[in-house]
C-alpha cells in the first residue's frame, strides 16, 4: 500500500470514530433527557422555562452516582 493509501485510510479511521463518539454522545443525551421527562418532569419544566440546566445536571448526575453505588454493592 502507497503512502498515500495509508494517510487515506488512516483519515478514513479518524472520521468512522468521530462519528461514533458523536453519535454516542447524541445517544446519551438524548437517553438522559427521556429519563429526566419521565422521572421528574416538574423539574424539567421549570429548568427549560427558567432555560437552568444545573437542576438538570444534579438530578442526572446524583442518578449516575447512585447507579455506580449501586454497581458497587452488586460487585
């Protein structure tokens, strides 16, 4: 394979995992934002008109943490 070859398809490589990390970052937002609307959708309602996303945020990551603690016991 030219040089040529492979810089191609090394950029080829680059953008494939680009775009995996993008739609999986897409993916977990999207995850998280059905989550939120479900589990506390007064919260959510009042974070978009106050346009807060910290309300959001604290509510999502208290969910990780106890979901790792959780994990944790379980191990």
């Amino acid at each position: 394979m030219s040089a040529h070859g492979q810089v191609n398809m090394t950029a080829r490589k680059l953008a494939m995992t680009t775009a995996g990390v993008v739609a999986v970052t897409a993916w977990a937002a999207a995850s998280v934002t059905a989550w939120l609307l479900v589990t506390a959708p007064a919260t959510v309602a009042l974070a978009v008109q106050a346009r807060d996303v910290q309300p959001l945020a604290q509510i999502a990551m208290r969910a990780l943490y106890e979901a790792v603690v959780r994990l944790a016991r379980y191990l």
